[in-house]
C-alpha cells in the first residue's frame, strides 16, 4: 500500500481529522461501505507515517477477510471505497472552512426546489455580503455578476418589478471580471515572455487600460494589474515606482491570492534589472523582501520556498547587512521543507561568509558539506571558486588550488546530466574565463591594453555566468 493514494491523503490529516473522519464513515449516510470501517480503524493506527511493513495489501487484506484467500482486484476495490470516503469527507470539510460557497449552494438547492422565498433571500444575503468586501478582484465581480444574473433569470422572478438599473449592474459586473481577469492574465503573460522569450498574443488590453482610465475612481485590481503589465512591457523606473506605491498604500485592501501575485510582479522586476546591472534595483529587492517577511506574503501555509530563502540571503549579503542575514537564517530556516532546508541553509552562510571577506571559511564549509541537491552543488562550487580566487588576488600561493577546484567543477559540469546546454554553457564559460585571468595574471601578461580586451571579450560573450563579477576583479588585477 506505500505510495498508494489512500495514504498520500491519509498523511495528510492532522490527529482531529482523523477523529473527525472517523466519526464521518461511521455516520449510517455511509454504512453500505461496511468494510471501510474496520479497514481505516486498522491504518490509522499507523498514523502519521504509515510506513509499518503492517500496511502491506495482504496484511490488511487477511485482517478484513480472515477466511478468505488474498485478491488483488478485492483489495483494490475496497481501498478505492475508502478512498472515495475521503475525499467526500474533504469536499465537506471545505464546505464547512467557505462558508460563502456553503451559502451558494445552499442559494442553488432552494432556488432548483423552486423554494422561491427562501432563493430571493439567500440571493440578497449573497449580494450583501459580497458588497461588504474590501476589494473587488475577480473573485467579486464573477460572484455578483452571477448572483445578480441568477436571480433575475430565475423563472418565478417577477422582472418588471426589478429595480431599473438591474440589468446594467450585472452587466458592469461582467465587465469589470473581464477586465482584472484579463489584466491578471496580461501580466502573467508578460512576465513568461520576458523569462522565455516567447510572444503571447493578447486582445483588448490597450482598450480595457484606455477606458478605466477614463473613469472615475478607477478599480484599484484593475489599475494594479495594469501597472504590473507595464512593467514588463516599459521596464521603466517611474512605472516601478508608481506601482510600488499604490501597492502598499492599498495592499490591506486586497484579497491576499492578488497581493501574492502582484508582490510577485514587483520583486521580479527589481530582481531582473538587478541582475540586468542596475545595483540600485537590489536595495529595492532586499525592501520588498522585508514587506513579504512582516506581511507574511513569503510565508504560505507556514512554508517558505528555498528559493525565496536564498535570494534573501543574497540580497541581504550585497546589501552588507549581514547581521539581519545572520538573524534571518536563524529564525526562517525552520520554514523550508526538510529535503532542501540543510542546503540553502549551508549555501547562505557561504553567502555570508564570502560576503564579509572570510573566503577561507566560505570554501572550507562549501568544500566540507556534500550538497545532496545538484543545483545547490553547483551554486556552492561556484562561490568556493570565487573565494578561492579572491584569496588569489590577495596570495598568488593559492593558485594550484584554484586551477585544482576549476578544473574539478569542470569535470562535474560536464558529466552530470541534470543541467541543460544553457547551463552547462554559462558556467563552463565562466570556469574557462577564470582560468585564462589566473594564468595571464601568474605570468605576468596582465597589462592595460590586454584587460581592456578581456573585459571586452567577457562583456560581449553571453555564455558566461558572473560576468559583471568578473570584469569588476579584472580591474583589481
């Protein structure tokens, strides 16, 4: 039964989900699935693991039917029952956590039993609380839209007696979801076309910026996602600025799915014309940063990507705040999931101690700790390489150990067949670049005119990773 969905779901269910669950199957709604009940009193003993040898089919199997012999197709039907259970048990623990949508169907069973009254209320409930919201995304727009739509279209809605202006409310409704949905959609499609070079067509955006302009009090989803698009497509500082301001001025106002997604937007840009050569992009990256920690907007279900860790880490180092990174590693390293916690942790003390100058220490942790992520791998040789060169510049006794690490992480980036061309490309040109610097430096070829046609040869070559990294020390040699 290990890796069957029925405990994929069951690790999932905390010790009252359980209780609750089991009070679920043995409700007499359920009771011609009789065999579900023994069957789940006997795994959930193994709960939250699972992983008793116990818990394979022919165990659990003898344990239901003590007289019969094993059947696979048997088994497997009964683990499809309770499988079956569960997720009607999930679907209704739902239900019980949206009260809005409890409240819709609800509306929808009254008004398909004809309970006409009991529809008419439910729909003015429904509009009420719609409208006591504090955003209007397209979550809002949708839901009154189709309240509205369906109540006037019900047929014991008497529509001559509607108020006058009925019909244009659902309308404007419609409207405006068309509008943030497709903004929403628009901002997301500029930002995967940045990432990877592809052109998404897309119709009305132009229009639909054009006329909510013209209105007044303009929707704050819609101007939100209008400015996030226009970053993609203008890349210009004032827009970055512009949307930066409305966002914390009204972020409380949002629904928190489109402050997640609209955070998002902004942090890439800075993170993308930081990367681009515009260093002042950074403070700005390390500002949001902090937003998302104190909002909890890097946070979800009390989690934190590893990626999101070691970018914090990496702005926070550049930005030489290394005691608030110390702090940071300290208190949010708990969030990340366990299979990539102990890298990213490893990774950004080696960020922090290349950062303050200990490159001794940066390659010694990095060369110690065995990366079990390859993508950690090459990021923590990566750095040990740029630590072992700063040590050079400083001492030209640590040559043999820089060309030694060099031609060890060429050796990995060669063989190893997680990484794409792209990827192996970049690096592989950077190992290669520093390698020509070490020994142009070591035999004394390092004059004015020759460095000038390095950083140009490094500043024009697109298959190389750290190029700014690299010009910036070739002007201390």
């Amino acid at each position: 039964m290990q890796g069957s969905k029925l405990l994929k779901i069951l690790k999932t269910l905390s010790d009252e989900e359980i209780r609750r669950f089991h009070k679920f199957i043995r409700s007499p709604y359920y009771s011609y699935k009789k065999h579900c009940v023994p069957f789940f009193e006997y795994v959930r003993k193994y709960h939250p693991e699972y992983t008793s040898g116990k818990l394979s089919k022919e165990n659990v199997f003898h344990h239901l039917f003590p007289d019969r012999q094993f059947q696979s197709q048997k088994m497997r039907h009964v683990m499809t029952d309770l499988v079956n259970l569960l997720e009607e048990f999930l679907v209704a623990e739902q239900v019980q956590k949206r009260d809005f949508e409890r409240k819709k169907l609800l509306r929808d069973a009254y008004g398909q039993r004809d309970l006409y009254e009991y529809f008419e209320k439910s729909t003015e409930e429904i509009t009420k609380e719609l409208d006591a919201l504090p955003y209007r995304n397209s979550f809002y727009q949708y839901e009154s839209m189709k309240n509205l739509d369906q109540f006037f279209f019900h047929p014991s809605t008497k529509k001559h007696l509607v108020k006058e202006n009925y019909l244009e409310q659902v309308d404007v409704h419609l409207d405006r979801f068309f509008e943030v949905a497709k903004l929403k959609l628009a901002a997301e499609m500029a930002a995967r076309s940045n990432i990877l070079s592809k052109t998404y067509e897309t119709q009305y955006i132009d229009d639909i910026l054009l006329k909510s302009k013209a209105r007044e009090g303009i929707e704050l989803e819609i101007d939100l996602y209008g400015k996030a698009r226009n970053l993609y497509v203008k890349e210009e500082r004032d827009e970055f600025n512009a949307a930066l301001e409305v966002f914390l001025l009204n972020a409380g106002k949002l629904h928190h799915n489109d402050k997640n997604l609209l955070f998002n937007h902004l942090l890439n840009f800075t993170i993308r014309k930081g990367n681009a050569g515009y260093p002042e992009y950074i403070k700005d990256s390390f500002k949001l940063y902090q937003i998302g920690l104190s909002e909890k907007i890097l946070l979800q279900n009390n989690k934190m990507t590893d990626a999101a860790f070691t970018n914090i880490c990496a702005a926070g180092v550049k930005l030489q705040q290394f005691d608030w990174v110390a702090d940071f590693i300290d208190g949010y390293a708990r969030f990340m999931d366990r299979g990539v916690r102990e890298n990213a942790q490893t990774l950004c003390l080696a960020f922090l101690y290349y950062g303050k100058g200990e490159f001794e220490k940066t390659d010694q942790l990095i060369s110690q700790f065995q990366f079990t992520n390859p993508f950690y791998q090459v990021r923590g040789k990566l750095l040990s390489a740029r630590a072992l060169f700063e040590l050079f510049i400083q001492d030209e006794s640590y040559y043999d150990l820089l060309i030694s690490n060099l031609l060890a992480f060429s050796k990995y980036m060669q063989r190893n067949k997680t990484f794409g061309k792209h990827h192996k490309e970049v690096h592989l040109g950077f190992i290669s670049m520093m390698k020509l610097i070490a020994n142009r430096k070591i035999k004394r070829q390092l004059d004015s005119s020759s460095k000038v046609r390095l950083k140009e040869r490094i500043a024009s070559e697109t298959s190389i990773t750290n190029r700014s990294w690299l010009i910036t020390k070739l002007e201390l040699l």
